[in-house]
C-alpha cells in the first residue's frame, strides 16, 4: 500500500493522481507505457518495462478498478482469447481527477461545517 500523502505534499498532476486513486510510482508507469504503447498484451508490456509479467498484471488490475485502464478482450484464430490492454485518454482522465478533486472538496466542506459542534479548546479533536 502507497504511503498517504500530506495535502501539503501534491504539487503536481501525478501527485494528483497518486493521491486520488491511491496508485504507487510503478503504477503511474504502468499507465503511462499503457497510454504508449497500447492496446498491449499484459505480457508484451512488461517486456517493453523489463518488467515481470505477474508484476505489471496486478498494476494494471489496479488500474482497471480504478477506472483508468480498459479491457478488450480478443479472440485467437485457432480458439481461445487475450487481454488487451490501453490507458484511458488524457480528457477522460483529467474528468476523473476532476470529479474526485471535487468530491474531495465536497467532503472537506461537510467536514467543516460540523467543526463548531465537534471541537472545543477542553476537549481537543
């Protein structure tokens, strides 16, 4: 697990990102060799980050979950099927960011409009 950030501590769209989906660096790399190089295998996209296969797996389960990333699945001419996978585009994600900035926002604000009731100098938070 990530650890939390301080609000002090976001200073850029990554820290962004990190902090509203609770994504690790190695994940954020995911995403972005996904929005490289995808559609991609799971497994042709930890050979581009020379990484393992199980390893860029879970990132990209995460990323799933999150909404950042999407499935397609495919089919094989002699049976079966694949996974392909591609980053969601850079509007689609800036909407995201944006929504959970908001809903963050919204949160704080409830949060502070009980603060009169909730606090008091005798009995601390």
């Amino acid at each position: 697990m990530p650890p939390q950030r301080s609000i002090a501590t976001i200073s850029s769209c990554k820290d962004i990102v990190q902090c509203a989906f609770s994504l690790n660096d190695f994940e954020v790399e995911v995403f972005r060799s996904a929005a490289r190089y995808g559609p991609v295998r799971a497994d042709d996209l930890a050979d581009r980050m020379g990484r393992e296969r199980s390893t860029v797996y879970r990132a990209l389960q995460k990323l799933l979950s999150c909404g950042m990333c999407l499935r397609e699945t495919r089919s094989l001419e002699k049976g079966g099927y694949y996974h392909v996978y591609s980053a969601i585009d850079r509007d689609a994600l800036r909407a995201k960011m944006e929504q959970c900035v908001n809903e963050w926002s919204r949160r704080m604000s409830e949060a502070l409009s009980h603060f009169d009731e909730q606090y008091s100098v005798n009995d601390g938070l």
